[in-house]
C-alpha cells in the first residue's frame, strides 16, 4: 500500500494544496487562488473540488493501492486558543472576520479530499504548528544543511515569530514570541496608513512607493512607538499610548482619493522602521551562525531583504519561493510524511519552484479560431523565435510548463519584454496590467553576469531580493531599474531555469543585453493565469502583443 501526504493551508485566507510522496518529493503544489482566480481566496477551503480532483484522480489511476493522510498548517483553531486579540492596531471587525476564516477553514478542511478519494483517506487527520510548517517548507529548497531558520510573521499559535535551528536534517525550535508583537501586523498598519488594503495584499505597493519618498523623522518617531525588540522577539507597545499613536498617524493617512505619492513619505518611513526592527531581531543571533532561512510572510519583502547580507555576519540568505502562508500546504505535507518517517532526514535542496499545475493545450484551437488571433507553432527548445520577438518591441505573455508555487512569476507564468525601452514600464503598467504607473518590474539575469549588473550580487532564485544596480549600466535596462537605483532582481541558471535562461542567451546575441523584464500574467486585482482560457482572455483585453503557450506562439491578426 502506498501513501500520500496531502498538506492543506488553513489560515483563512491564501489557501494551498500540496501532495508529497513516500520519498517526500512534491508531486504537486499550488494556491486555490489561481484555479478560482480570486485573490488570496479568503475564506475557501484549500481542497477545492474542482481544483484537487484531477490531481488526487491522477494518482489513483496509476497506483490503486494509493491511500492518504491529511495534515494542516495549524495546530489548532485560533478562536479557541487563550490569546488576547488586540484591535488597536487594525479594526476590530477585520481582527474577528480573520478569526472567523480560520475556524471554518481550519474546521472543514479536507471534506472535499474525503468525498474524492473516499476510503483511501486515512482517519485521523494531522493539525500541525504554524510556524513549523512554515520552516519546514522553508528547508525543502534550502542548499544547506545547517542554518539559523527565522520564521517572521503577521501571526502564530501564540506569537508571531519563531527561531528554529536546521542542522543536518534535524530541524528545532530554539524559541518562539509571545503575546502580540508582529512585524506582519506592523506592515499591515503601514498599508493601511498608506491608503493601500491589506485584507488585498497591497504591501507590494508601499514596498514600491518606498523608492519615492523620503524618511520622515516625526513619522519615524510614531511607528517605532507601534513596535519593539525585546531579546530578538517583537513586543506591542503597550507601555505606550498606542491608542493615541495611531490618531496621530492617521493624521498623516493618505485619503484613498489622494494622489499616491502623497503616501511616499510613510511609505519609506515605515519602510525603514521595518528594517531596523526585523535587523534588531537578526542581529541577536547573527554571529553565531554562517547561513540563515527567512520564511514567514515578512520574507516577501525583497526591499529589505536585499539589504540583510550587507548588515550582517551571514555567507549566505535562503528565502524560498512560497515563504507566506500559501507555502504552508508544503511544510504540513511534510511534517505528515515526517510522523510516518520519523528516522529520515528532512529533505531540503530541491530547487525548483515549478509544482504547480501544467499547461495543456487541448483547447487552444477552439479559443483562438474565428477570434482575430493567429497561430505560430515553434520548436520546444527555440528561443530565438520570442528574443527577436522581444527586441522588435512585442510584449509576450508566457504559459509554459507547471506553475510556479508562490507568488512571483518565474518564467513559466510571466508577461516578458524588452527591459532596454524606457517607455516599456509605463506602457505596461497603463495598458497591460492595469496598475499604478509607479509600480516596478523585475530584471532577469544570468547568475553568471550578476556581477555585471549589481554592487554586491547574489543569487536571486526567487526574485526575493532587491538588489542595488551598479550606477554606470542603470541606463541600458531603463525600465527595470527603480526609482531608487534598484531592481528585485531573478537570477536564472541553466539547471534551474533553462528555457528562461537560453531566451536571455538568445536575446543577448541580438541586443548585446542579457537581461528581460519580467512580470506576472495577470491584470490588476486578478491572480496570475491558470488556464489557457485565462492567458486568452488577458491578450484580448489587453495591449499584451501576444502569449506563447508552452511552444505555440498566439498574436493578434494585424488590424
């Protein structure tokens, strides 16, 4: 008999399914967001029917001994738990909406696994803890065996960060927070502030609009009273009148029918208050170890993560692709093979981010006939087709192969073009993408030209840092540097990415540039593409030139 570990994300919001075999390799991983096109799915359960089906199907048709066990990435519902909620910070009807998603989620997830793969569902179900689910994941890609892993976070059974010590595929907790002090919440509060939502995951925007502003010494003075360090852990300021705080830092809130860069200002304030909390934090362990794991949802801030390498004592910094919640299906999936497994080593140093579902093309053909769209069929391994392409100035959405787990676009679900055209930034920011004309995009780079292009380089598998551009070369990719001279910068290997990495090979001997613009396939509000029928439907209704799904290239007929 075979079993398979079926791991499921509970938070409430940003909901995740993973399946994990008896080797513990991942056969599938991926956010319920992207089958439903909803943006972090709040409130749906992760075993989404339609999501799951063919997946669990998949498995039974080609081993039918197969049975499963089922674990989540909570320990417990958070209603029941004896922790204060704090509503000083964020509203208290937002504080208890979350609360509630939690519950139902937490308590009914898996009945759509039950009713699919029927008695092959093991009964008991695994609840495990938050933020070991989270360095867990963590260490599926980590190239290490030994490192500090810092779980930073919104929220956790009872704190909202953790410490865990990886060594030689044992993984432990050296401590854990207590009580309400988050960096999460922190950014939460910051959001808001900055006329941005939260409940939407808008942190993006302040990150981007940090680059605009300038640090505000009274705005600073306000938001470190939020938030404080206390022996590496974060604490509420509850010594303070935070009550009062906020009025006052809402004095300064940008009103949502405000210009935007009317929050620069808090923007890069808060920014820099974060950055000087979560180093505090780092700071009290940094010696003592020669590689660190950051995961958490607060990894995702690639602005600060750029900088942690420079500040501190570390050779190295792992960031894996999917450090917020919707990674946690993963680390409970493997902690469930863990239960069973007890003597194995945690595996680690997988790299590849794409677990997610693959492309196929059946219904291409019904979609593009009589639709204004024309077809080109090319060879699989041919870059030189979509880099001429790219430098002639088209801008090719790109479905290839499986999707990536997490939420930055990697290559196999992104919009590419040509990084040298400055316009190119506001052309698909107004009539691709439909977003705020400031917004950013990613530069993708050889590892092995890093050096080339950044002031202190490293690898940036998963786009998850910002990294400073050397001044003399800023004007070639105009369109890919920020307004602060920098770049949240993918690194791409032969190994890991090879046809993203030939196509800048390719376009490389065209332009003499090795690096693109990269961003996610998908509009404003919406989740990255999941279908073929999406991808369609975003270069209809957009100014996108054409989309290449897996080797067949799809463009507009010429007016």
């Amino acid at each position: 008999m075979s079993r398979y570990y079926i791991g499921l994300s509970t938070s409430g919001h940003d909901p995740s399914f993973c399946i994990v075999d008896e080797s513990a390799q991942v056969l599938f991983a991926e956010a319920t967001e992207r089958y439903i096109q909803d943006k972090r799915a709040w409130g749906c359960l992760p075993d989404h029917k339609g999501h799951i089906e063919s997946v669990i199907n998949d498995i039974i048709s080609k081993d039918s001994d197969a049975r499963f066990k089922l674990a989540t990435s909570w320990k417990s519902i958070k209603a029941d738990l004896p922790v204060e909620v704090s509503s000083t910070l964020l509203p208290a009807h937002v504080v208890e909406w979350i609360k509630s998603l939690q519950a139902l989620v937490q308590g009914n997830s898996g009945i759509h696994c039950q009713m699919i793969a029927e008695e092959r569902i093991l009964p008991t179900i695994a609840n495990f803890d938050h933020h070991l689910c989270h360095a867990t994941a963590a260490l599926y890609s980590v190239p290490v065996n030994n490192a500090i892993c810092l779980v930073l976070d919104g929220e956790g059974e009872v704190g909202a960060s953790s410490l865990f010590k990886w060594d030689e595929g044992k993984l432990k907790r050296v401590w854990r927070s207590w009580g309400l002090g988050s960096l999460g919440t922190f950014y939460s509060v910051l959001t808001q502030l900055c006329g941005f939502s939260a409940v939407e995951g808008e942190e993006w925007k302040v990150m981007g609009l940090a680059a605009y502003g300038k640090v505000d010494d009274r705005l600073v003075g306000l938001l470190k009273q939020l938030i404080f360090i206390e022996n590496g852990k974060p604490m509420l300021g509850v010594d303070n009148n935070l009550i009062a705080v906020m009025d006052e830092l809402k004095s300064f809130a940008r009103k949502k029918s405000d210009p935007i860069t009317d929050a620069a200002n808090m923007a890069a304030s808060g920014q820099f208050v974060y950055s000087q909390l979560a180093n505090e934090i780092i700071s009290e362990f940094d010696k003592e170890y020669k590689n660190l794991i950051l995961t958490g949802g607060c990894a995702l801030n690639s602005s600060y993560n750029g900088t942690i390498l420079n500040n501190h004592s570390f050779e190295s910094v792992h960031i894996p692709s999917a450090p917020a919640d919707d990674g946690n299906s993963l680390g409970a999936a493997i902690q469930a093979w863990k239960e069973d497994h007890p003597q194995e080593p945690l595996p680690f140093n997988n790299k590849t981010p794409f677990l997610g579902t693959k492309v196929t093309t059946k219904d291409l053909e019904n979609l593009v006939s009589n639709s204004g769209l024309t077809t080109t069929k090319i060879d699989d391994n041919d870059t030189d087709f979509i880099a001429k392409k790219l430098a002639e100035g088209y801008v090719i959405g790109v479905m290839r192969g499986k999707a990536e787990f997490g939420p930055r676009a990697l290559g196999n679900r992104s919009i590419l073009a040509d990084p040298r055209q400055k316009e190119m930034k506001e052309k698909i920011n107004k009539i691709v993408k439909g977003r705020e004309a400031y917004r950013p995009f990613a530069p993708v780079v050889p590892l092995k030209d890093m050096h080339k292009w950044f002031e202190n380089p490293q690898a940036c598998l998963y786009m998850s840092y910002t990294l400073k551009w050397k001044e003399e070369i800023r004007d070639l990719v105009p369109s890919v540097v920020h307004n602060d001279g920098t770049g949240r910068v993918q690194s791409v290997e032969q190994e890991t990415y090879p046809w993203l990495f030939n196509l800048t090979q390719s376009f490389e001997k065209i332009t003499g540039i090795p690096v693109l613009l990269n961003t996610s396939f998908n509009v404003m509000g919406k989740p990255i593409v999941h279908s073929v029928n999406d991808a369609i439907s975003v270069l209809h209704t957009t100014a996108l030139d054409a989309v290449l799904i897996e080797n067949i290239f799809v463009e507009k007929l010429p007016e």
